[in-house]
C-alpha cells in the first residue's frame, strides 16, 4: 500500500479542505460520477503561479572500492528542473430567464444545463491529459501521449509497442498516481478542480434576432486550472500501437493480457503509488473476451467489490474505462 503525502489528495479531499460550505464538493461529485479518472488522480497545489516546478534526479554519484591508505575521487549526482504548466479550461453559460422559468422548476432546469457543462468540461481535460500539446496548443498542458511517444527515447523501456499500424491504433495506459510518481497540480494559491461562479440574474446582449439586442438571462461562469507533473516518469507506462481493427477481428490481435503484464513490471516497485490500467470502452471489451479463456485457467482479471463498486482488476490493480483514449492514434 503506497504512502501519501498530506498534499497529495483527491479532488475531493481538496474540496472538503478549502470549502467546507459544501457547495463545491457537490460538483466535485458530479465530476466523479462522470469522469472515472478522477476517482483516481491525485492532485498537488503548484510552487508557481502558472504551475508548478519540480526537481528530478539525472544522475547518481561515482562509488568507488578503496584499498587502505587510497582514497576515492569526490562525486555528487545531478538533478534537473522542470517547469509543468497549467492551462485554464473556461465556459460561460446564458440561459433565458423565461425559459429556465417555463417548467415551474429554474434550480431543476439551470442543474440539467450545468451537468451538460461539467460533462463537457470533463470530457476535454480527460483529452487534454493524454493528447494535449503545448507545443502545438500554447493554452493547453502537455499530456502524456506526447510524453510517451517514442520508443528511443529516454522513457521508451515505458513505450511497449503492440506492433499495430496505420492509424486506427489506441493505448492502455499504466499509471502509478502519487506525489513523487505522477500526478495532477493546479497553480499556487488557486483551487482544485473545477470553480463555479454563480452571477444570478444579469442582462445579456443576444446574437440571435436583431442585432445589439437585450434580454435577462441566468449567467454561470466555469473555470478549471490544471495540469500534469510527471515527476518520475518510470511510474506511467504506455500500451501503444494497439490495432483496433485487428483487435475486434480477432486477427493478429494485440495479446493484451500479455502486455498489461509487461506493464506491470514496468514499475520499479508497486509501492511508490497507486496504479490504475485505463482503456477505451472497445479494448476493455476485447480484454473481456481474451480473458475469458484465460480465466478458466486462472488468468487474473477478477471483478472485486471496491467500497461498494464492482469494479474489473488485473492482479489487483484497477481497470478503468476512459472514452477520452481515442481510436485514431498513430502508431508509436
């Protein structure tokens, strides 16, 4: 069982500390209930304005033997500095006021129009944390598909490639959540997760009609600052290059079970974190069909009841689903 730090929290914890009125903790349950990932994502406040630096070892001192009446050369390791960003997710929401009112019920129809909000919130930062790109994208945080791209690189030992090709692929992600592993971080002195502002009642000019026009309208303003550190990047592993349509043809399909296991040893120790394996909806299904046979024989995938939640595991170790893992990645 991984050891946390007191600053290493779910959104939800983070809610319970900085607002203790409980209106946003409400909404963090809603962005739970409509995002898996967020049951699992861990969050930091950052050291910086606009995100959060964070140091990593690059190398380790020279040891040497030594014979008596010889010495050792002095050595010291090296260290490096990178600066994670956050980006500023935002939307604005105008309902008519004559409209909210036609069913008798505003608070009942102006929390149907924010549920629409959060979804589609959810939905883009869940893209965002494995597809962003500040490099192409200067508003958005650089997520981990880029991060994990490259079987060369430094990281690539994190990069198993399940030889698919064209562009119909997608991945299975490992990733161990925890406050020197991975984890998400949201700028200094601001707060966790998803802000709601409340303007009430306000006027609005329309767009639709004539042109300059007025009307009353209930304005609700959204905001969510956040991003991604990945201090050691030994804790995520990719699962790339998985051919879809191989996959549901049972053709030279990606033997996943396999995989996941190589995942696993990916890690330098299960200890440092709290893993969690994420797919898209289709390749937990050919999970399930694979294992179906591996099961009779002991394969390991088990559905175990998780503080009252029947959830799949693979030797211990959650399975999520997440639509946000697309079907049209490039091979790695």
């Amino acid at each position: 069982m991984a050891t946390l730090g007191s600053n290493v929290l779910t959104l939800a914890d983070w809610a319970k500390r900085l607002d203790p009125d409980g209106k946003v903790p409400s909404i963090v349950e809603l962005l739970s209930q409509t995002n898996q990932l967020l049951d699992d994502m861990l969050w930091m406040e950052g050291n910086l304005p606009t995100g959060h630096r964070t140091t990593v070892r690059t190398g380790l001192p020279t040891v040497a033997w030594r014979l008596l009446n010889q010495g050792v050369q002095p050595s010291k390791s090296t260290t490096a500095q990178i600066d994670e960003q956050c980006g500023m997710l935002e939307a604005w929401s105008e309902v008519d006021k004559d409209l909210a009112m036609l069913n008798g019920n505003t608070a009942a129809f102006r929390l149907s129009e924010a549920q629409a909000f959060i979804e589609a919130m959810n939905q883009e930062m869940a893209q965002t944390l494995f597809y962003g790109n500040s490099g192409i994208a200067a508003e958005e945080f650089t997520g981990l598909s880029v991060r994990y791209s490259d079987p060369a690189a430094t990281n690539g030992k994190n990069v198993l490639d399940a030889a698919g090709a064209g562009s119909d692929n997608s991945s299975i992600w490992l990733i161990a959540w925890g406050g020197n592993t991975v984890h998400g971080i949201f700028p200094k002195g601001s707060k966790a997760g998803l802000i709601h502002e409340d303007h009430g009642e306000v006027t609005v000019e329309t767009s639709a009609g004539v042109a300059g026009t007025r009307m009353r309208a209930f304005q609700d303003h959204w905001q969510w600052k956040c991003g991604i550190a990945v201090k050691d990047w030994r804790y995520a592993v990719r699962i790339g290059s998985i051919d879809i349509s191989n996959l549901v043809a049972k053709s030279s399909a990606a033997d996943l079970i396999e995989l996941m296991i190589k995942a696993i040893h990916r890690l330098p120790t299960m200890g440092m974190g709290k893993p969690v394996f994420y797919m898209n909806r289709t390749v937990f299904q050919m999970l399930d069909i694979q294992r179906r046979d591996d099961v009779i024989s002991g394969g390991g995938l088990i559905y175990k009841d998780v503080d009252g939640i029947l959830m799949p595991t693979f030797r211990g170790i959650p399975v999520r689903i997440c639509d946000a893992l697309t079907e049209a990645e490039t091979a790695v």
